[in-house]
C-alpha cells in the first residue's frame, strides 16, 4: 500500500502496487516501467480484502492521490496517516477524519514552535515583492509534487492571472494535475527565453536548481523557498531564501493536535518527526500514545531519547 507518490514513501521496483489512482498515475510519471509489475488502483471510499483484512484509504489533503491507510480486522480499526495536513487545498482532496481504535499519525512539525501562518499572507508577500522589485524576476523554489502545484493554486486564488513561468523538471507532473483534472491556468517553460522576457515573472523551480548554471539565465533572481521549515531563520539562510515563504504540505502543531482529538482514537502512535513531544502532548489529553520508533521498548525507555533532527526529514514539507 502506497499513501502517495512522493519518493521517500512511493519506491520504484515493487511487484504489487496497491494505491489511488491518481497516486498510480503519478508513480507511472516518475518511474515508467519501474512504477511497479502489477498496479491495484483503489478509489477513496473503496475496499479489498486482503488476508481477512479489509484495506481501504481515506484522503490525507498532503498531495493528489495521497492517502491514509485504513485497516479493519474483527471489528477493530487502524488508521495510518500517511503525510497529511488539515488546511484547504484546491488541488487534492482535503483530509477525512476516519474515527478509529489506533491512529499513526506523522509529527514532521510536532514541535509547539511549528505554527504556520495563512497561506494567504505568505503569497502576499510574494506578490508584494514582485511590485517592489519589477526589475527582478522571482525566483521561487518549490518540490515537483505537490508543493508547485499548490503554490501555482495560491497564486490564481490571489488573483494573479499572468503566466507563471516553470524549470523543465516541474514540466511533466504540473501536466499530469492538469489531466487529472486540476486547472492550474497558463504556465510556460524559462528555456528560451531572455533575461528582459523574464523581469517581473513568477519562476518556480526545485530548490536544487537554485546553484545550478540554469538560474543565471535569470533577471537579477530575488530567491525565495516555500517550506515549512522557512518558519526556522538558520533554515532560510541555509537555503539562501532572500524572501523564505512558511508553505507547508504538513500538518502543523495546532493541527497534529487538532487531529487527535477529531479522530478519538484512545491508541496513538507516532512516527515520522518529533515523535517525543507529540506523545507527551497526547498522554496529557488522556491518549495512551507511544512513539512508533521505540514500539516495544519498555515505558521509561519512551519517555526519553533525542529529538530528530529535522533537517534529516526535510523531504517535501
């Protein structure tokens, strides 16, 4: 089972791929051949027995197709996360609370410094930037899946109807939302065109691309990288974000906590991220919770331990 297309959680060279369409599609994109031997599409809502359990996925709101996994055997239900958040996004499927018996939720941000401010104020100042500085060209560093999407989604919200101009690798999946169905308006390539074409345009590109001999092509670039983690200076300066935009693909804290109590489920584990803090939180809300990474150690081996470090899981945020 695969709870989205992104590469740390949809792997290349499985037998069986078990997945939402649209998260089928997406890995097809990516890997080619390599998208798995037999694929097992199954839509939000749906079910398959598998072994006397039945599977089944519920939208998680992180990307297209993303998903939480949903398991019932006699009677009991497990939930896995998958990476989510619970804010609007018009381009996937916002998330479904699925009440439970065990929840596994993701803590990417599970830390109560990580508040993420609207989405909406982030993209005014991007625009703000672009009427300040109209000789410039904006330079906006965004993940290919997901993130790029939205941030081209924000902008239309915002009623910025102008081209928006993409690197080559953005190319193929910003094709595949349009056809499946996600209206993204009128994007173009940066590849042939001149510095003078560029002044004042909205550029979208992965962050790697930042460095790269590509972006000397551009107007006197100002640089700026969408992440939850921009919310972090060390990290905005790390990345060289003249203009850092707290855009996040991840649930925040309000809303990992928010999410516990939606959900109810009395069992809670947690993965992926500040795993301490989170279980802490949802002991002291009466959750019998417990950090996945340490599930079968004893009570006080859980209580202690370091938190990860996050820049070992940037990955999409």
């Amino acid at each position: 089972m695969i709870t989205h297309g992104h590469a740390d959680h949809a792997r290349p060279g499985h037998d069986a791929v078990l997945a939402t369409p649209e998260t089928l599609e997406i890995m097809k994109a990516r890997y080619g051949d390599a998208a798995g031997r037999r694929h097992q599409p199954l839509a939000y809502g749906r079910s398959q027995d598998i072994g006397g359990v039945a599977v089944g996925f519920a939208p998680a709101g992180h990307v297209l197709g993303s998903a939480q996994a949903v398991l019932e055997w006699q009677g009991r239900r497990v939930v896995v996360s998958g990476d989510y958040k619970r804010r609007p996004d018009p381009t996937c499927a916002g998330f479904e609370v699925v009440p439970c018996d065990v929840f596994i939720t993701e803590a990417t941000f599970g830390l109560p410094v990580f508040r993420h401010p609207p989405d909406a104020e982030e993209i005014g100042k991007l625009l703000r930037a672009r009427e300040t500085f109209p000789e410039r060209c904006l330079l906006v560093g965004a993940y290919a899946l997901g993130k790029a999407q939205r941030l081209i989604a924000l902008l239309r919200a915002a009623g910025y109807d102008r081209p928006i101009y993409l690197h080559g690798a953005l190319k193929t999946l910003a094709e595949l939302y349009e056809t499946l169905g996600v209206s993204l308006g009128e994007l173009r390539p940066v590849l042939g065109l001149s510095k003078a074409e560029l002044k004042g345009e909205i550029v979208l590109a992965p962050p790697s691309a930042f460095n790269d001999r590509w972006s000397r092509r551009l107007p006197e670039p100002l640089t700026a990288m969408a992440s939850g983690w921009m919310a972090v200076r060390q990290r905005a300066r790390q990345r060289g974000a003249e203009l850092p935009l707290v855009i996040s693909d991840h649930a925040d804290w309000d809303e990992l906590t928010r999410t516990l109590e939606d959900v109810g489920a009395p069992e809670v584990w947690v993965t992926h991220g500040n795993e301490e803090a989170l279980v802490h939180h949802a002991r002291g809300r009466g959750f019998a919770a417990r950090a996945l990474s340490l599930l079968g150690r004893g009570e006080e081996e859980q209580e202690g331990g370091d938190t990860p470090d996050p820049a070992a899981q940037e990955g999409t945020a």
